[in-house]
C-alpha cells in the first residue's frame, strides 16, 4: 500500500520534471526562432561630476577671420580626470568641438567673440561619449578672455588705441613735414609745421575709423580648459584599455612617500620710513 503510495509520488515527480524542462527547451527555441536575445546583466556606469574641468590643447588653430558657425574645433586631453581613485578621463583623448557663432570685431566699437561648445570625446579603445562641455578658461592667453555668460564666449582685447598710436606716428611726421614745406613758400614754416601736424591727427583719426579691432586668433598648440556643464555618464567598456576586455586598475597612492614642503612665509619688518629691505 505505501510502496504504491511511493511509486505514484515519484511518477508525479517526473512528469512535473518532464514539464518544466520541455517549457525551458520550447523558450528557449522560441528566442532563437524570432531572434530575441537573452537579458544581459547591466553594465556598471561611473560618473563624472558635472563642474569637472578637463584641460585640453587645440590641434586646429582657430581664427574670426575664416571660422564659420558649424565648423569642427579638434582638441586632445592633456592631463588626467581622476574621481576617487579611478582614472576616469586619461590624457591624450580626443576631444571634438563646433563652432556656434563668430563675430568680428567693429570698425568704431565691439570686440571681436567667438562661441564654442564640444561634442563628443574619444576614448582610446575608440568608444565615444557624447560631452556636456563649454570652454570655462583659456590658459595662458593675453589677449584672449572668456565671458562668464553661460556659453563661454571668447572675446579678443580691445587693440583700436595701438591701431591709432600706429597711425599717428606716420600721419603726424609726414603731416608736418609737408606743412613745414608749405609755410616755406609762404614764409611761414612754424605755423605750417602745426597745420601740417593737425592735419597729420585729423588723418590719424579718420583711418582709425576704418580699421577693424583685432580679431580671435588661438593658435594651433594652445590651451583650452573645458567645464563639463552635467554629469557625464561613463560605462565600463569606455575606462577599458584598447585591445583589453577589463577596466584599467584603480590607482594606488605610493607608500612611505615624504611630504611637500611648506611654502616659505614672507616675514613683515618693521622698520623707520625709507628703510632699505623694508615694507
């Protein structure tokens, strides 16, 4: 009697066996008939936070004179991104950009500006991201600045005064010479020397009237720091070496490494007005 109540218990067991594996089998077959492939687990993503400056150098010079609106700006990292210990932006990636505005500078008043904003970034194992950047500061330029604005405006410095100073030292020597030459025939050379000068100004001014103020000219090799305006969404297959399946390996700070050495502190002296070495 138990031995059958046994016997019906393990044939119940194998049909529910049977069951199970032949509806695994039949969706299985089910997939690869209509071609669906199987769920694939998530990739582990990184951010980078958005304020993260990215120093960059330009590989294509960049002028008002010829840029358009919706020409390529090329650039390369040159230094390293790391958030917490992790290499998220290594140097020597590319960095592509696009001209949104130019406007060169008036004959009368304006400065020259230029709009920018970047694209995309190319890993080296040649995934590519698409960036939120904006130029934030031009390292090392003097007469280029960037306009707190929100687009990162680089606008050229103001040169018109220099354009006029040039100007006068031609028109203002020639102008007296040739009124000089003037007052000899009339047996007034002082007073044709000053009408020769101030006509020698007035020219300066008129040509200074139509000449345009210097134009946004970065040249090829300049440094360019980018602000990523959000966060920027890393994957794991982006931080991969090239020809490699893994993420690099987080950085390890160094062991037993000594410390910087404090700045030098300027010491104020006080000593009797016109002191030699004193504040």
């Amino acid at each position: 009697m138990h031995e059958g109540k046994a016997m019906r218990s393990i044939h119940a067991l194998l049909l529910v066996t049977t069951i199970l594996s032949l509806t695994a089998t039949a969706g299985v077959a089910q997939s690869a008939a209509t071609g669906e492939n199987p769920v694939a687990a998530p990739q582990k993503t990184y951010t980078v936070p958005a304020g993260t400056k990215v120093l960059l150098q330009l590989r294509s010079a960049i002028d008002t004179r010829s840029a358009k609106p919706g020409d390529g700006v090329y650039l390369a990292s040159t230094f390293p991104v790391v958030v917490g210990n992790r290499v998220m932006i290594p140097a020597g990636v590319y960095v592509q950009g696009v001209v949104d505005r130019v406007a060169r500078a008036g004959r009368i008043k304006g400065r020259a500006q230029l709009d920018m904003h970047f694209t995309s970034i190319i890993f080296p194992n040649g995934t590519v991201v698409e960036i939120p950047g904006m130029v934030n500061s031009l390292p090392g330029a003097t007469k280029q600045t960037v306009k707190n604005d929100g687009e990162g405006t680089i606008e050229q410095a103001g040169d018109k005064g220099r354009n006029v100073g040039k100007v006068a030292e031609i028109a203002v020597p020639t102008g007296a010479t040739i009124g000089t030459i003037g007052g000899l025939n009339s047996n007034h050379p002082i007073v044709g020397g000053l009408a020769g000068a101030g006509a020698g100004l007035a020219a300066a001014g008129l040509a200074s009237l139509f000449t345009r103020g210097a134009d946004v000219d970065i040249p090829n090799g300049a440094q360019v720091e980018m602000v990523l305006q959000r966060p920027l969404i890393l994957q794991e297959e982006n931080l991969a070496s090239a020809g490699s399946a893994s993420a690099p390996p987080p950085l390890v700070p160094a062991e037993n490494q000594p410390k910087p050495m404090e700045k030098p502190r300027h010491v104020r002296m006080m000593c009797p007005p016109g002191g030699l070495g004193c504040d």
